[in-house]
C-alpha cells in the first residue's frame, strides 16, 4: 500500500462550450510516501489553459503563476497520463485536504474526457475531513492547511504556500503526525458510485416548515435560565435560510429571539440553532410620553 497526497491549482474561466464558468486545473502537485512516511517521489506539473486564456487576478497573486505558465503548460489529458504512470499500479490511498480538489478534478475529466469518474481513484481519504474527527472539531469549525499545521507543531513557513507540491508536502507532513491506523481506515472510502454519489451530491437548505424531514422537536424551545417550556409567541417565519420565531418563559418573563436552520445532507439533516435573550424591560416614562 502506498499514500499519494495530491493538490490542484486551478483558474475560474467562463467555457462557451457549456456557457457557464469551470474550475479549470492549472498545476498539480503530489507526494507519494510508503507505509513508513518516507517520500518515495514526488509530482509536479502545469497544466495548459485550454479554456481560460488569462488567470484571474487572484488566482496570480496567490499562486504567483504567470500566463505564459498556463500556456506553455502540458494539456489536461497529457497531463493526468503522465500523473497516472507516475503513480505506477501499486494499490495506492490518494488523499486530499478537503474534498474541493477532487471535485474540480471530476469536473475537469467530464469536460476534457467526457467521462464522469476518474480513472486512477480507487481509495480516497479527505485529510481535512480525518483532522476534524482526531482533533474532536464540530463540522462547522473546517480547519485550513495552514491553521492545522500549526496546531500539530509544524512552521507553515518552511514550504511554498499556494502551488500544488509546496502544499503537498505540507499536507504529507501533517499526515505523518496525526496519522492513527484504526481512526484512518474509518476515513478511506472506496470510490464506488455511493462515493461519486455523495461527492455530487448538493446540500440543500429546507426552506418548508411541514417537510417530513425537519424534526418538529427541534423548534421547540426551553428556558435557558428555569429549563421550563417557553410559549412560542407568534407563528414561525423563514428568511435568510433560518426557521424564526421568538418565545416566551413565563417564569423568568424572558423573551428568546430563536433561529434554526435546516440543511439536507446526502444522509442526514444538519441542524444549526442560534438563540438570543430579547430585551423585556419597559420604556422610561420619557420614552413613552415621546
């Protein structure tokens, strides 16, 4: 078995082909280490722009590529078969930070190959994904290359930032430190159409209160202070992807300004609750007479 860390570098361009905008890959970078950490090689390559002609101002701050990289760069195709010989037919763990790079790459081979899978992946592990689980993060609190390697110990200093190998190796490094073998097997996925299914899949907001899937028991509200039952003052309103309403506490005459939020993931429904003490005290007689 062998782990290969991957990383893209990619341009946002407008494609008339499909008459909408494309993650198009500009740079790969990759590290292949074995079962003990050691590096056994590593990948590097600029890709040729086919669709975008010119990178997005952003994209050359951050990345420090140039146009005449992209266009003198290898084409997606002979790109990626270069990438796939390096990778020899070796029963490989390819790993990402977060699962953005290996969409745009789904993306990149329906658009250039017409096929809608990538040939090379078999297993598949999001690293971002495996960190929130060791380091007990709720799914909300996604932790970026550079936070997570200071967090394990690791100057982010010491590596090219925004180019495809330079944040390869980081993420090998980081690897190396939080890897536990039992925790990590529960984090590799085959890639088989469930997983290709869940790539694609698209969280949705449920904006109807009566939908089956929205748990009636979650827009219920107790008192923060007493722990009693509030009285939900008036009917509920959606706006700005929140379920809102206020309630009331008879015991503590506490008013509660309540928001939820409902969001339909490919198996579950994730739920967010924000809640805020409405201020109950009476004008002064100044006001009032005002």
């Amino acid at each position: 078995m062998q782990y290969v860390i991957i990383d893209l570098e990619w341009n946002n361009a407008y494609s008339k082909k499909t008459a909408g905008f494309i993650n198009e890959i500009i740079e790969i970078g990759a590290v292949k280490i074995d079962e003990n950490f050691d590096t056994v090689d590593t990948f590097s390559c600029i890709v040729r722009s086919q669709i975008g002609r010119k990178l997005r101002g952003s994209v050359k701050k951050l990345t420090n590529l140039t146009n005449d990289d992209i266009s003198t760069g290898v084409p997606f195709r002979k790109a990626f078969s270069l990438f796939r010989d390096w990778l020899s037919e070796q029963e490989t763990v390819i790993m990402s930070w977060g699962d953005s790079d290996i969409r745009a790459l789904l993306e990149n081979y329906e658009y250039f190959c017409g096929i809608k899978t990538i040939p090379f992946l078999r297993y598949y592990c999001d690293l971002q994904r495996y960190f929130q689980r060791i380091k007990k993060r709720r799914p909300d609190q996604q932790a970026g290359l550079i936070t997570a390697a200071q967090e394990v110990g690791i100057d982010p200093e010491g590596y090219t930032h925004h180019r495809a190998l330079g944040d390869s190796l980081l993420t090998a490094d980081i690897f190396e430190i939080i890897y536990d073998e039992a925790n990590f097997k529960k984090e590799v996925r085959v890639c088989d159409d469930e997983f290709y299914d869940r790539l694609l899949f698209k969280a949705k907001i449920l904006k109807n209160i009566d939908n089956p899937l929205i748990d009636k028991k979650r827009l219920e509200h107790y008192c923060d202070s007493c722990g009693t039952q509030c009285e939900l003052v008036e009917p509920w309103k959606f706006s700005c992807n929140f379920f809102r309403a206020n309630f009331y506490c008879k015991n503590c005459d506490t008013t509660y300004a309540v928001k939820v939020r409902f969001k339909k993931l490919y198996d579950s429904v994730d739920f967010k609750k924000i809640v805020t003490v409405v201020n109950n005290e009476p004008e002064d007689e100044e006001d009032e007479e005002e």
